[in-house]
C-alpha cells in the first residue's frame, strides 16, 4: 500500500509537472514549428501516454504478487485479453478517434489488466491473512 501511494504521488506530480512545462519546452525548441493548437493535442496526448504508464507502474505491485504465487496461467489469460481488447477497440473505434485510438485503447486494455491483477490480488491477500489468523489461534490454543 505504501508503495502505491508514493508512486501514484511522485509520479502526478511529475506528468503534471511535465505537462505545464510542455509548452514552454516546445517554445524553445521552435516557436514555429507548433501551433497553439498543436501544443494542447500533444498535452493531452502525453496526459494519455502518462496515463498509461502510470497504470502499469501502479500494476507492477499486483503483477509482483501473482509472480511469486506462481499463476501463470492467469497471466497468459490477462496479457491475451488485453492484445485482444486492445486490437478490438483500435479496430472498431479508428474511423472516428483517428490516431487518438491508440492512446485510448492502450489506457483502456491496461485498466482491464489492472482491475483483474487488483482483485486477484486482494483475493490472494485476504487469504493470506485469513490462514494467518488460523494459524495464530491453532498456536494460541496449541
């Protein structure tokens, strides 16, 4: 949990930090070469971008935990879901999002991926810790 919050923490801070600072970057490099208009798209592209990322970062602590229980097969099934998912909303969606598709669907698949790792996970967890309890009161009562 600690994990989750200091990541989730440092890294909002930085994707809004840099997404401030993105058009001040772009005036640097060449205040011609970008419109207004062309500046937003590419903050709210990156804001996407960092969105993504930012899930994945956050899922690594579940991913962890599913490692170390040793469930391969969920993992195939989730990493097939979200090729899946992913390939089915570029797919269906293109015609009226155009290149901002690719953005969203990734977002979407790994929130998918995510819920599923999360849940797993507490489940994994509040079995644990139900064994735990057992154990103690079989050692209290020994």
């Amino acid at each position: 949990r600690s994990y989750v919050l200091r990541v989730a923490a440092l890294y909002s801070l930085a994707t809004a930090a840099t997404f401030l600072a993105l058009p001040v970057l772009l005036d640097v490099v060449d205040a011609e070469l970008v419109s207004p208009e062309q500046v937003r798209i590419l903050q709210w592209m990156y804001l996407a971008v960092a969105g993504w990322v930012g899930l994945i970062a956050l899922e690594f602590a579940f991913v962890s935990v599913g490692l170390a229980a040793k469930k391969s097969r969920l993992f195939l099934w989730v990493n097939l879901l979200f090729i899946v998912s992913y390939a089915a909303l570029c797919l269906f969606s293109r015609e009226k999002l155009g290149i901002f598709v690719v953005p969203l669907a990734a977002i979407t698949a790994q929130a998918v991926s995510f819920v599923i790792f999360f849940r797993y996970v507490r489940g994994v967890l509040a079995r644990a810790a139900e064994d735990q309890g057992v154990q103690g009161r079989i050692e209290e009562n020994g």
